[in-house]
C-alpha cells in the first residue's frame, strides 16, 4: 500500500507545469532539470558571470512578492532562489491535491505572503556516513538522500530478523521497508512533498496538508477543547491539539516542564546559559537573541522616532515598548478590567499588574522552574490565574525526586507525614474543581484528578503556593500516611468540572498518563 502511494505521488508529480515568477518572466516549465537550469541563467544574468558582485553587501531576490536579501554571499542567494522553484513546484501539487477534493474548504489566509520562504542558509548538507555532500539546489539534495535510501541494504538484528538502518550523523533508526526510511529522512533534511497554493505553507504529507485546510472550517460546536475553549473541525485535529496541553518534557537543570523540545531549548538557552552572541555596534552591551538586540538598539535613536498615531496627541518616544506602553495606559484606560484575582475578586486591567497583587498580597510563588504566572478566561469573561497543567508520570517522577532531595536535609531520614494542604477560602468558578496545575512544591499522590488549591507553605520559610499536582496512577512509593490523602483525591476527582473530565479522557484516550 504504501509503495502504491509513493507511486502514484512521482506520477502526479510527472503531469505539473511550474511557472517562473522571476521578475517579469512567463516562462513554465514540466521538467524540474529545465526549471532549474532556466534559474541557473537568470543567477548568472543577474550576479554576473565572474566576481562583479563579490564586493556587494547585499544580494536581492527577484522572485516576485518575495522581499529576501542574502546578506553578503550570492551562495546564499543561489540557494534561496533555487528553493523558489522547489516551493512553486509543491504549490502546483497542493492546487492539484484541491482539485481531487473539491469537498475541502479553500485556504482564507494572506495572498501577499505565498512566495515568503525561510532562510535557509549557503548550502545543502547530506549528513550520510561517509557523505558530505553539498547541494545549492533543494530538489538535487532530495534526490540524492533519496538514492541513499535507495541502496540501503538490509542488516542483520539479533532476533534473527533484518532492518534497514538509517546512517544519517547521530540517527540510530531502522525500518523494515524502504518507504518507511524515505519517509524517516524527511525528518532529518526537513523535506516536504506539498504546499497550500493560497498562503504558501510547506507540508511533510499530505494529511497534514489537509488539517491546515481543514483549519479554515467552521469549528463543529460538538468539538471544543476542554482545557482552552478551541473549536476543531474534527476529532483527529482536537486530539493533535491536545496533545499540546500536556508537558512531557522536563529541563534536566530545573523543574520546568514544557511540551516541545523546541521550547526546552529557548529556556535551556535563556535560564541556564550565559552566552551572549549578539553585541551591540554602539556600546558594550550584548544580548541573547536578535529580537532583544533589535530592542536595545531603539535606545541609541536620537531623538524621537515613534509618534503617536491618535489624533491630537503629541506623545514621541524613542522606543516603540514606550511608545505601546502609552497607548495602553493613556487611550486605553478607560477599558473595563479584563482580570480578576481568584482569591479577593479584585480586578485589573492588565496582566503584570494581575500577577504584581497576587505575588505581594496573597504572597503566591510562581510555579517550580517557571517564571511567570498563565491566566485562563472563564465563563464570565475575566481571565483568571490558570489552575490546571497536565503532566506525564514519567515527568512528575522526575519532579517529585528533585522536591524530596529539597525537603529532606542531608543525614536526615526521610519523614512519613507531608504537611497539611490547607483549601483557598476563595477558588476560582472554573479551578475550583478542576487538577492542580504547576506549583514550587508539587506534591503528587497517586490520585484521579483532584481539586486544585491555594495551598499553605511545605514550610513556613518557603512561602505559599497556589496548588498542587496531582497524578493519575502510582508514581514510586509513597509512605503510608499518604493513603489517606489518596481516597480524598478519589473522591474528589468526582467533582472534577466538565472541562477537565473531558480533557483527561481524551488525553488517556491518546494513551496518556496525565496529571
């Protein structure tokens, strides 16, 4: 079946025609080699043949409705412009995909932004063992981790069984069939086989090609998010987006829990590492990243370069966070609160200000690894402190190891009572029932979801916490006193709110252990 597909793919493939929106060109082409050497001319035409450029800064893309500048290499530019055909090739099979499924909603995102391609660097890199192969051309480096796939041959296992092992640097994957290896190197070269005609999003399949359109649809009312009140359009696109709300990953560093690798990566990079890349031209400051950078360099403008747009108002800033700042508190102060405390109804009209009452009056900490407060809205409209945050048992495990080794001092035996959890006199409508979300202290018990509270301190000294976590099945031995506080977890997992069964149950669906 599955050869079938990738037969099929490379016949459609075969019946395209690409057309070249370089500049003012018409021509079209079926045959990528002819599209890519009709490129090739239009680089020569217009980097010139020899080093006439090399002493440019700059090399500007001519492919229309794309605004790239390669900064200092025409490599650069020869890879970018060199991917523009690839990627008008994928958009002609994503129109072709529409057309066989006349059923699927259009795509109602921006026109103006279909021929925007990420940066991608001076070259291709085929990371193969024994290969360093290198490739300006997309469509030649596909081709050629392809054939590596091709000549694979089968290995030996020690179930006396064969697999075809994926060589690429650091992979040790292996598969049964070659089609499953294709579709595995994908993954490593990032290749994808179809874009949206309409708004130019690449895509690795084609059913995920199909959630981005089917995205567009009216959600089904049937179909709403437990946790965050999203409508989905069907169930496969609810389940996905679950999968979203349940952190699987912990920092080895701290407590931090997060869902995706890519986000443990910018907290790795901001919390624990010190490296700063990126200096500034006119003093010696330096910064992590290039937005930060970009924000620092608004304080060397001289004089004023933001104004405000309100007629009638003079206000300059040199700073656009200034500038947003005033807007907000000087136009928009009239506006009524949009946040309120679950503890004292007290209501505010911004969210660091929020997150300022909650630290200083009601002494709250922010949860173990984390820096900030998250606000959920409620079914009265204010956005209130988010009581709720799913985990893995194996993450929860990992967390409960580091709060033992901080409870306990070092010599000392390890005590069989935890502190009483004391309840919040005044729980949030929509928390109050609902699992605890992350806390400085988490305290796990091998309960169904239970009730969230603004509990006391596991020590006087360590300062109050605004819940506690819970899990969903045992999680290492627990001392016996701990039984107790387990049958009240179960009971009260009866009160769970709506929201929160239905979250869980899908997630478990998913074959989740979440807390």
């Amino acid at each position: 079946m599955a050869k079938r597909k990738e037969q099929l793919r490379k016949k459609d493939l075969s019946t395209i025609v690409v057309a070249c929106e370089w500049g003012s060109c018409s021509y079209k082409g079926t045959r990528m080699e002819d599209l890519s050497e009709h490129m090739s001319q239009h680089l020569k035409d217009h980097l010139g043949e020899g080093d006439a450029m090399e002493d440019l800064d700059d090399y500007p893309c001519l492919w229309r409705g794309c605004e790239f500048l390669a900064m200092g290499s025409p490599k650069e530019l020869a890879v970018h412009s060199h991917f523009h055909v690839f990627h008008a090739k994928l958009k002609v099979v994503g129109g072709q995909q529409l057309q066989a499924h006349p059923e699927l909603p259009s795509c109602g995102q921006e026109l103006n932004s279909s021929n925007l391609i990420t940066e991608l660097g001076e070259a291709f890199v085929c990371e193969w063992e024994h290969c360093d192969s290198t490739f300006n051309n997309p469509e030649w480096f596909y081709r050629h981790v392809d054939m590596h796939a091709h000549c694979t041959e089968l290995q030996p296992l020690p179930d006396h069984q064969q697999a075809l092992f994926c060589s690429w640097k650091g992979c040790e994957a292996f598969f049964k069939i070659k089609y499953r290896l294709r579709e595995h190197l994908r993954s490593h070269t990032q290749e994808r086989i179809v874009a949206c005609p309409t708004c130019g999003g690449m895509f690795s399949s084609n059913t995920k090609f199909f959630d981005h359109i089917q995205r567009q649809a009216q959600p089904d009312e049937s179909l709403i998010c437990g946790h965050c009140d999203k409508g989905f359009a069907n169930e496969r696109l609810l389940r996905d987006h679950v999968r979203q709300h349940v952190n699987h990953i912990k920092c080895p560093l701290c407590d931090m829990t997060c869902t995706s690798l890519a986000t443990l990566k910018i907290h790795i990079k901001f919390r624990h590492c010190d490296e700063r890349p990126f200096p500034c031209d006119f003093c010696e400051s330096c910064f992590k990243n290039l937005h930060d950078l970009r924000k620092h360099m608004e304080t060397h403008n001289e004089g004023a370069a933001y104004h405000c747009s309100v007629e009638g108002c003079s206000y300059s800033s040199r700073m656009s966070d200034t500038m947003r700042q005033h807007y907000r508190r000087v136009h928009e102060g009239s506006m009524a609160p949009r946040y309120k405390c679950h503890l004292c109804d007290k209501t505010f009209s911004w969210c660091y200000t929020l997150t300022l009452h909650l630290r200083n009056k009601h002494q709250l900490k922010w949860p173990s690894g984390h820096a900030r407060f998250r606000y959920k809205k409620d079914e009265d409209g204010y956005m209130r402190l988010n009581m709720v945050r799913y985990e893995t048992v194996e993450v929860t495990q990992e967390i409960m190891k580091n709060m033992a080794k901080k409870r306990t001092p070092p010599g000392a035996p390890r005590k069989s009572k935890r502190p009483a959890l004391e309840p919040s006199p005044h729980p949030s409508p929509s928390s109050a029932s609902s699992s605890s979300s992350p806390s400085s202290s988490p305290v796990p018990s091998p309960s169904e979801l239970s009730e969230g509270h603004a509990s006391s301190p596991l020590s006087q000294e360590a300062g109050p916490v605004y819940c506690v976590l819970s899990t969903v099945s045992q999680v290492g031995e627990e001392p016996d006193s701990l039984q107790e506080e387990d049958e009240q977890g179960e009971e009260s997992s009866s009160n769970q709110s709506g929201a929160v069964r239905a979250l869980a149950a899908v997630a478990r669906g998913l074959g989740m252990d979440v807390v």
